[in-house]
C-alpha cells in the first residue's frame, strides 16, 4: 500500500492552496503510519508547524492541534510519527510558495491513517 497519500489534507493559511504546495508529497514520503503500535493506528492527528526563511520547519514550532481519536492514549505516538515525518523530510526546507517561509505563519496538516493499516 503505497503511503504518499496518507496525508489527505492540508489546511494551510487562506491565501495558499493546498494544491500549489508540493511540501504535502514532500512530507508524505517520510510518514510511515505503519512503524505505529497496532493500537495507535486508530489515531488520526492534525499538527501545526512554522517554517524558517529556508523553508525548514522549526522544530519547536511542530504540535499536535487535535486528534480524531483523542480518547485514545496511544494517540500520541501518531503525533510522534507526524512530528518525525515533518521534521525529517524538511531538513533541507521544503518548496513553500515565495514569500511564506519565515513569516511565522503556521500550516496545519491532517495526517490520515489508511484504511488498510488500521487494526
């Protein structure tokens, strides 16, 4: 089951289409919902992260905004999991629109585990 589109969403700032930022492939190659436990596959999150003038997240910035699941207390190994994925493929900044990176700004993201790797 290919994963590049285990992030189905995207809700950046109202003056940016999701469709005009690859940065959601970019970070949909390093989500890997399957290193979760078992039962933290249940757990879909949202994360808020800002961008540095380079386009690289700042790790401080990276933090959970909801949970679909959010009973649930192995939800924040899939906050880890998107924390890693953001952080991980932005090491070298992410392809943001000009002008977006270093404005502080943050973009939410919706990561979505797949039908087929949920317990």
């Amino acid at each position: 089951m290919t994963r590049t589109l285990a992030i189905f969403a995207a809700l950046w700032p109202a003056a940016l289409a999701a469709q005009d930022l690859p940065t959601i492939a970019e970070i949909g190659r390093c989500w890997n919902p399957g290193s979760l436990p078992p039962a933290a596959r249940t757990a879909d999150v949202n994360v808020s992260v800002q961008f540095d003038a380079d386009g690289r997240p700042i790790p401080d910035s990276v933090a959970p905004t909801g949970y679909i699941a959010p009973d649930d207390p192995n939800a924040h190994f899939a906050f880890e999991a998107a924390r890693r994925a953001v952080l991980r493929c932005g090491e070298d900044g992410y392809s943001l629109p000009p002008g977006y990176a270093g404005t502080g700004r943050p973009a939410e993201i919706t990561f979505t585990i797949p039908e087929g790797m949920r317990p």
